[in-house]
C-alpha cells in the first residue's frame, strides 16, 4: 500500500483524496490508512467491520474491465454504462446475456440497492466516497476490484463511513503500479474474471441481501451510478 500511495500522492486522486477526505478528516482518515494497512490481501474476499449490507444505503460496485471484450461490450468498456440498464430492450444479445456485470447487476436489482460501474480512482473518489462521507449517500458495499488496489481503496471506504465486502479479481487484473495506472486512464486489454466460488459467495450475499428487500423494477441512472427503481 506504500508504495501505491507513494505513486499517487501527487497525481490528480491523491490531491483530490487529501484535499476532500484526508484534510477535513485527519483523524478519521489515519485511522484508515492502520486499518486498511493491516489488511490481510491472500485471501479473496476482505470483510471490513460493521453492518455489512443491513440497510438500503448501499452499493455494489465492480471493475470495468470485467466487460466482455470477445464480442466486445456494446456499451464499450472504460465508462460507467451499461446498455441492459439502461436500453433493455436493446440489449438482448449473448455478449450481455454471457456478461458477469448483468449477474451481478440483475442480482442487486432485487436487492433495491445501487449499482456502480467503476472507472478511474477519481470517479470513485467523487462518486461513492466523498458523498458517503459528507451526506451518508453509502453506508455499506460489496465492491469487486483487483488485487493490487484492496488497501487503498480500504482506505477510501474506511475513511467515508463505508463498511462491507471487498473481492478480488482472479486473473487479468493489475498486480503493479504501471498496469493499474493504465487501467486507471481506461486502457485495459485484458479482461478480468473472478473464480466460481467467489462468485457463489457473492451470489449468496446478494441473494440473501434480497431476502430483505423489496424488489426494484429497473435501474435509473444519476450522474455515473444506477439506482433501483
């Protein structure tokens, strides 16, 4: 995690991160930063503590580059859209019907909760930690990522009042600065997966997650992120 931040401190996320959430949060954020640190990363799914899940202010967000590439996905792949979201009609095709992103999205659907796409570290900065933090918009999440960025991005959770699950990607995602700052910039050539008992797990939390709520109709989408509706 040193050496991410390291690399990011004086790169757009680092000052925005240090300017929203670290200065106004000192406290708060150095709390994080010990916390994410001690992190356990070997495993594939990291719990951080509290009421995972428990209420309707949560999230679900995955990676971008877990869209198919072979066909590639029609809504394209480094943006925060998904075309059977938002166009269900349109988007009945074995590209979307094969695509882990429509599983998981559908499986939050039922849950009532929020759906994210993820981008750039930014966008997630502005998007999910800084509104979560500042007006409670998030309390919880389930947020599939690769393994490189799991601490940092402990650290934004932790530091926004965001409790939940993290997964971690099994092949195709980053393992270095380099790549994840390609990444980060929406250039990704590989396509990342996650092995079938990661994604069984997920599956259960969010069927369970289900279990408590009412079932929203479709996703309506404000700003980068999908609402159930």
């Amino acid at each position: 995690m040193l050496n991410f931040c390291l690399h990011s401190v004086f790169r757009e996320y680092g000052l925005k991160f240090l300017r929203r959430i670290a200065a106004p949060h000192p406290v708060r954020t150095a709390k994080a930063f010990l916390q994410a640190g001690k992190i356990d990363v070997s495993g594939n799914m990291i719990c951080l503590p509290g009421p995972c899940l428990s209420d309707e202010h949560w999230i679900v967000g995955v990676g971008f580059c877990l869209k198919p590439m072979d066909p590639l996905c029609p809504a394209g792949r480094a943006n925060h859209d998904c075309h059977l979201f938002e166009h269900p009609a349109l988007s009945d095709s074995p590209t979307c019907r094969n695509c882990l992103i429509r599983e998981l999205g559908m499986l939050t659907l039922k849950t009532g909760s929020a759906f994210y796409v993820m981008t750039s570290a930014r966008d997630v900065l502005l998007d999910v930690f800084e509104p979560s933090l500042r007006e409670g918009l998030f309390t919880s999440g389930l947020f599939v990522l690769c393994r490189y960025s799991v601490q940092p991005f402990a650290v934004g959770m932790l530091a926004s009042r965001i409790q939940g699950y993290i997964f971690q990607f099994n092949r195709g995602d980053c393992r270095d600065y380099k790549t994840w700052l390609l990444a980060d910039r929406g250039i990704k050539n590989e396509q990342t997966e996650i092995i079938d008992s990661t994604r069984a797990t997920i599956g259960e939390i969010l069927k369970n997650a289900s279990k408590r709520s009412i079932p929203a109709v479709r996703f309506k989408k404000r700003g980068n992120i999908f609402f159930a509706k």
